[in-house]
C-alpha cells in the first residue's frame, strides 16, 4: 500500500511536498496473512484427501459394493422357510429380481413367477398383523 506523507515543517499548502513511502507491514500483520494462506492450503488440501478417502473406500468402479445384488434369477420354488424379502430393481449389472431370505441365505427369484407374487402378498400380509399385534400389545387399557 503507498501513503504519502508532507516532507518538511511547513504547513502551507503551497509548500506541501507530497512523497510516496511504502507502509512496511509489522510482524504481526505478516504472520497474520501467512497464517490465512495456509490455512487456505490446509483446507485445500484437506477436501482432496476427503474426496480421495470417499472413492477408495466405495470403490471408484462400484465393485466394493457393501450389499451384493442378484445377476441371475430362479424360477424354482423356494422350498426352505423364508423369513423375509427384497424388491431389486434392475441397475446393471443387477437385474430385477425378488430376494427372498431364507434360513439358508439369500435367494434370487424371478418377479414374474406366480408362485414369487403369491409369497409376497403372503410375507406383507404376516408383517401387517405382526404390526398389528404390536399396536395393540402397546395400548394399555383402561
């Protein structure tokens, strides 16, 4: 920054002499200013270790997914007790598919099998009385 400063002890106008001085910064100032610079850095350099971080533990190529998704189907009736399931809908290289869980693990079937559609209705109806039950065991009577 340049300020200039009158030269002399005179007061007059007309014998004010203007000099331009450079305004040195004190150390303070100095500091100061190195210290918003690196921490500009800092926070710079803090978001691409975050963004680096974030793609190695997904998986830049969506491979290390945490769940596994079904890439083939069954139209074989399920034959052991299910205790649940999942609609998958289509997302290469998923395909859509009903997973149904089972005491042995996971199994992929076919969304369009009759027997698929009847299990369904069947496990939705069992979780709404289940949900049911729970309302009611919650209510206290009077």
């Amino acid at each position: 920054m340049i300020v200039f400063k009158p030269i002399g002890d005179h007061e007059q106008p007309d014998h004010l002499h203007l000099q331009p001085c450079l305004r040195k910064q004190t150390r303070g100032q100095l500091s100061n200013s190195r210290n918003m610079h690196l921490s500009q850095k800092s926070m710079g350099s803090l978001a691409v270790i975050a963004v680096i971080l974030c793609i190695a533990i997904t998986g830049a190529d969506g491979k290390n997914r945490k769940s596994q998704c079904c890439k083939e189907v069954s139209t074989e009736k399920i034959t052991v007790p299910i205790t649940g399931f999942q609609l998958q809908r289509k997302n290469p290289p998923c395909v859509k598919a009903v997973i149904f869980f089972t005491t042995e693990g996971p199994k992929c079937s076919h969304w369009r099998e009759n027997w698929v559609q009847d299990k369904i209705l069947e496990l939705r109806k069992l979780h709404s009385a289940e949900k049911g039950q729970k309302k009611d065991s919650s209510t206290v009577a009077p």
